[in-house]
C-alpha cells in the first residue's frame, strides 16, 4: 500500500506541475494580447488626431489637406502601452510605428491614408 500511495503523490505533483506551467503560459500570452489591443487603441487615436489635423485649414493651425507638417502631440507620443513616432510622412500618407513599453523587441507600424483609414498593419517580435 505505501509504494501505490507514493506513486499517487508523485503522479498529483506532476499534475500540479504541468498545471502551474500552463497557467504561466496562458497569462503571458493574455499579457502581450492586452499590450497589443492597447497599442492598436491608441494609434487609433492618434490616426484620428493625424486626420483631424490634416483636414482643418492652415488658418487654424491645421495641414489643410496635408500630412506632411504633422507631429505626434508630447502627450500622445509615449505612454505605459508603447512610444509612438512618424516613420514615413507624406502629403497623402503617414506611417506611424509603436515600439512597445514592455518588450521593445514587440512594435506595431501602420499607415494613415488619405481618407483617415489606419492599414497596412505590420507586426514584429511576439505580436506576429
């Protein structure tokens, strides 16, 4: 009886074991998803102001038609999800990329068009 009940002890720590492993693994992966949908947020966000800035006039400190003179507002420009910059800037076009806060190797870049759509998403590191 007492090499089955070692047997049934060994057996409940390796269940228990594999157990932890997966609850580790689960919430990591929940950690970089949550990371990613808050910096898809807030490019969002800042795809709007870009657009926003590109249709108001010039008289009113706008592009008037134009991205090409924007700039990331300093308080939009980094926060706790990731820090954001302007890669590629043209008339028409503006691409933005977000290195993220928790990991630097994970970034995100998409474009804003001329309509104020966000595409051309790109991802590296572990939000591919």
């Amino acid at each position: 009886m007492g090499q089955q009940q070692l047997l049934l002890v060994i057996v409940g720590v390796i269940i228990v074991g594999i157990a932890i492993a997966v609850g580790i693994t689960t919430f990591e992966a929940q950690n970089v998803r949550s990371n990613l949908d808050a910096i898809i947020n807030d490019l969002n966000h800042i795809a709007s102001q870009a657009y926003q800035y590109r249709m108001r006039p010039a008289k009113m400190d706008g592009g008037n038609g134009d991205y090409s003179k924007y700039q990331i507002p300093p308080t939009l420009s980094s926060n706790s999800n990731a820090t954001y910059t302007i890669v590629n800037q043209s008339k028409d076009e503006i691409t933005f990329l977000a290195t993220s806060s928790v990991d630097p190797a994970n970034t995100v870049t998409a474009t804003v068009d001329a309509r104020g759509l966000l595409g051309n998403w790109s991802y590296t590191g572990a939000f591919q």
